[in-house]
C-alpha cells in the first residue's frame, strides 16, 4: 500500500493548516475571541457550526487516498505462474464504507427494500415465463420467518442509539474534566467561576445536535450494513454511499474557490481603491468586462477545453481518480476566477473610504510607503468584510457545482457529486414507476449544508457588520 495525494488533497489539508494557523491568531487577540463568541453565542449559529464541522470532517476522511495492490487470483501453467491484480485507489472513507462500495446490486431498489424496484422476466421448470420481483442479493436477506422490515428495523434502532447516549456522555466528561483542569482542580474556584448564563456559550443546542448527527449518521451505518437505507440506482449502487461520497467534492468547491479567488480580490480591490488613477481604471475595466461575459458559458467554454486536452494526453494520468480529480482542479480555479468580481468591488469601495480617513492620512505625512500603510491600517480594516463574504459565497458555490454537473460541464462523471445524482435522476423521475430516492437524497445533503453555511453566514454577517446592531 502507497499513499496517492491528489492535488486537491494538498490544497484541502494546506487549507486545514491556515485555519489551524488562523484559529490560534484568534486565541492570541482578545477583542477578536469576543467577535468569534459573540457569533457562537447564537444557538443556530452554533449548531450550524456543529454541522458544517461534520461536512468537513467527511470531506477529510476523503481526501486521504491509498493505492494497493491486492492479488486476487493465480493461474497456473507448465511454463508459468500468472498473477491477476486488482489495482485501484481508495480514501479512508472507501474503507470505513466497505461494505456499501462492493454490495452492489443488479438494479433499482427502494429504501429499505427487499426486493427489485421493478419486474423481470423469470422462467420456471417447465419453461415457463412469468414477470417477477427478484429479490435482493443482499438488502433485507437476512430476515427470516414472519418478522417485517418495520420490526427489525425498531429493535436494529437501539443500537445505534446507545452508541450515540454513550458517545455524547463521554464528550459531556472530556467537556467537564477539561474544564475543571482549568482551576488546577480545585472545586471551589470551579464551581465559584462557573459564567453566567448571558456569558455562556449555548452547551445545551450543541450538545442536542451533536446527539442528533450522531445517532443520525451511526443510524444509517448500522443499518447499511443489513439494508440500502436509501436504495440504489440503476446499475445496483448503493445511493447512501454515493451521497456521502459527495460531501468531499462540495465541500471542496466551497472552500478551496476561496483560495483562487481571495487574492485575486484583495490585491485588485485594495490596489484600485488605494493608489486609484490609471490603477483603479485598468482594475474596473478588467472585473467590468469579465461580468460582461455570462459565467456559465465561460466555465463551459474552460471545462470543454480542458476535456479535449484530457483526452489528447491520456498518458498524463496513472488511474481515473488523477483525471478526474484534475477536472475537479480545473473546475474550481475556473470558478475561482470567475467569482472574485463581487468581493473585488466591494473592497474598492471600502478602501476608497478607509483611505481618506485621520489615520491613514497621518500614515502619509509621517512618509510611510504604500505597502505599510496597505498592511497596517487597510487590510485589517476590511477583513470583516473579507469573512462576511467567504461565508455568504460558500453556499453559492456549492449550488453553482451542482448547477453545472446537471448541464454536464461540472465535474467528471466519474466524480462523486450531488450535482451527477441529479443529473442521473433525470431520466429516472420520468419512469414510470418512479425513481425519486436518488433525486431526494442528494437534495437532502446538499440542503442540509447550503442551509447549515447559510445560517451561520447570517450570524456572522450580524455580527461583524459594524453598520448592524449586535
């Protein structure tokens, strides 16, 4: 076994460490620890936390690859012996989910079914032919006798829910023995320096979501391993595995566009705003007319062209994952660089401000250069509006993947994606009967971040905005 890092593997643990990097700045400055507690102070906004921590955790565990090879069979003859190998390369998550990558079926299945979603022809003895539901070669088998899915799936409930009751008593311990290390153990300051309630993060909504997601996702593993807890598509694939799998491509197109798009912003926004003149013209002229261009023909036009230079050079890549993975690259610098317009303006006009103020005026008298009056007195001065627009645009660029997968110039097919669940579903919600689990379980995870990213964004916005009332 080697490992296998894929580029967007680099750039989501390279983006891991700025936030490890940027998380203990914030612990080093007191006046922006209060911003930060003042914004997880909101319930929502800390059970939105909570959630989009899961996401990204899910995204992680992805984004370790390994490649191995494992030998499967031996043939033998009077010369030689030869080998057959399965080559192929899998993330940690591939592993912890086993089970749901190689229990394919033959074809559609419901939910929790135990056999086919459709008939097909069977012959009997006598030659005989007759329209039957096959059964399943491995959901819902092991149940024997009268017992109904509705019973086995109630008692099979408990499991997954003591795990949860335990899992959330022992983070409850870690949370309490934590604190109490604090007052080095002495149980009169812990109890007397107990916050108040007004000063107290909301322990109560995190620990009820963190219950909840937990017993949610253990629920729906324990129970995979006995059924398709959402089906499977239309060549036996398990829709629970292929919806978890697509966590790490939207996630990834969230947060690593912000990466391309960021400097982009900051050094053409604060540059047209501070030295303006024939700067801030070439800066407008430049975002003006790449808004004039429609964004969804442009990235068609990119992808397009990176597909034909794909299939010419072929030899570029040593398995599917490289490939698809540098179209996942493409994508989100295209989406970078097609993105960074808005935040662009919007910086120009805060600097415009912020340089006419006391301060920098000052700064300019005293004979300080540019770049130290742009890195002590502008930057830290919009970087408010920097995160308000990270958060908000984050949801949007995860729609936007899903958008452009359904028109076919997303990621590759091959790639894991809400937006191919969709774009498969397609011709699926016209069948008769219908096929909506894949459709509604790709909806229901990609709903559940978007709206997750959307709240706590609102939180942020409020705030950090200095023209909104905390």
């Amino acid at each position: 076994m080697s490992f296998v890092w894929l580029w967007t593997d680099i750039l989501v643990w390279t983006l891991v460490l700025v936030l490890i990097g940027a998380i203990r700045s914030i612990r080093r400055s007191e006046q922006i620890r209060k911003q930060w507690f003042n914004i997880l102070k909101s319930p929502i906004a800390m059970s939105a936390a909570i959630i989009l921590s899961t996401y990204l955790l899910f995204a992680l565990l992805d984004s370790v690859h390994f490649q191995y090879t494992a030998k499967s069979t031996s043939v033998s003859s009077e010369s030689s012996e030869i080998s057959v190998h399965d080559q192929g390369v899998l993330s940690v998550l591939d592993v912890l989910l086993q089970h749901l990558r190689t229990q394919t079926e033959r074809t559609y299945s419901a939910p929790f079914a135990t056999h086919e979603y459709s008939t097909s022809l069977s012959y009997d003895e006598s030659g005989a032919v007759s329209q039957v539901y096959r059964s399943l070669q491995y959901g819902g088998q092991h149940l024997t006798g009268d017992k109904t899915i509705l019973d086995d799936v109630m008692v099979k409930t408990a499991v997954p829910f003591l795990f949860s009751c335990v899992f959330i008593a022992i983070i409850f311990a870690i949370h309490l023995g934590w604190g109490f290390l604090q007052t080095r153990g002495n149980y009169i300051d812990y109890y007397e320096n107990q916050p108040k309630p007004e000063d107290e993060l909301p322990w109560g909504a995190a620990y009820l979501t963190l219950f909840l997601l937990v017993f949610l996702f253990s629920w729906f593993y324990y129970l995979s391993h006995f059924y398709h807890v959402l089906g499977t598509d239309k060549v036996g694939q398990d829709v629970l595995y292929q919806a978890i799998k697509s966590i790490r491509t939207g996630v990834l197109i969230g947060l690593l566009t912000t990466l391309v798009m960021l400097p982009l912003a900051l050094i053409l926004g604060i540059s047209a705003g501070y030295f303006k003149g024939w700067v801030d013209d070439v800066i407008q002229y430049l975002y003006t007319t790449l808004n004039s261009i429609p964004g969804v023909l442009l990235i068609a036009a990119a992808v397009l062209m990176m597909q034909v230079i794909i299939s010419n050079n072929s030899g570029w890549f040593g398995s599917t994952e490289e490939r698809a993975d540098l179209r996942l690259l493409f994508l989100i610098f295209i989406l970078g660089l097609t993105s960074w317009t808005g935040l662009c303006r919007l910086l120009r006009a805060e600097t415009l401000k912020i340089s006419q103020v006391e301060y920098v005026t000052a700064a300019k008298a005293f004979g300080l250069s540019p770049f130290r009056i742009i890195q002590k007195h502008i930057t830290p001065n919009l970087m408010h509006l920097v995160l308000i627009a990270l958060v908000l645009d984050f949801s949007g660029l995860v729609l936007a993947e899903a958008v452009l997968s359904y028109v076919g110039v997303g990621v590759d097919p091959t790639t894991a994606s809400w937006g191919n669940m969709i774009n498969q579903a397609r011709l699926e919600m016209a069948r008769e009967p219908m096929v909506w689990w894949s459709l509604f379980s790709a909806f229901a995870f990609m709903f559940t971040l978007v709206l997750a990213a959307n709240l706590f964004s609102d939180r942020v916005q409020t705030v950090l905005d200095p023209r909104r009332n905390n």
